[in-house]
C-alpha cells in the first residue's frame, strides 16, 4: 500500500474559479523591497495573455511557474502570486503585480508603489 503525504495545500480563488495544489512550505523571506503593479496588455514571458485580474506577477529571476507570497510592510497584508512574466524594468523594483494583486496588499489604493517582502 502506498501513502501519499502531503506537507501544504493552497486553495485559490479569483475570479470565481477556484484551484487546489501542493506548495512548499513558507521559509523566511527571499527579498525586500519595491512592488508596483502593471497593466500592459500582450503575452507575458511565460506565453500567456496578461490578466490584469489573475494573481500573476513578473520578477526577473524566481522560476517562471513558481509561487510567492508578497507581503506588505506598511498593511501587513499578503497575496500569493503566480511568476509567469519577466520584470520589473525599473531600477530598485523587485516585483511587479497586477491591480488585482497590488489592491489586495492595499486595499485602501494609498499608493502606486509598496515596500514589500517576498516568501517562496
């Protein structure tokens, strides 16, 4: 007999759809730093149309495919979000999230830009 463990699920929700899969487990944070959101329309790197309302982002170097948790410095609130594109192109910038992404770790729209830390 075999058994399967598993060591964390995560349940996803967005736009009425909901999805289910293994993840890591959280471990301290990958980087800090400058989040702001982007809403370019096109094919992002991984070959998919951009969504401004999916929970994706772009980072330059975490694996496209791979899961992160922003959290937010200033709200303490977090997103957890899908790399799929290549980015940011802005000195200082460690990740760009889309408006959905940015307006769950800001709910109140404060401000474009966001001091953040990243979890893988």
């Amino acid at each position: 007999m075999m058994q399967h463990v598993l060591t964390s699920l995560k349940v996803l929700t967005v736009s009425g759809v909901t999805c289910m899969g293994a993840v890591a487990p959280v471990s301290a944070a990958t980087e800090c730093g400058t989040a702001t959101y982007y809403d370019h329309p096109g094919i992002t790197a991984n070959g998919e149309e951009y969504n401004p309302g999916g929970l994706t982002a772009a980072h330059p170097w975490l694996p496209l495919g791979s899961w992160v948790s922003v959290v937010d410095q200033d709200t303490g609130l977090s997103v957890d979000v899908r790399i799929n594109d290549r980015g940011p192109w802005v000195g200082g910038h460690i990740i760009d999230l889309t408006p959905v992404a940015m307006n769950a770790i800001d709910p109140e729209r404060t401000s474009d830009i966001r001091y953040v830390c990243l979890y893988q």
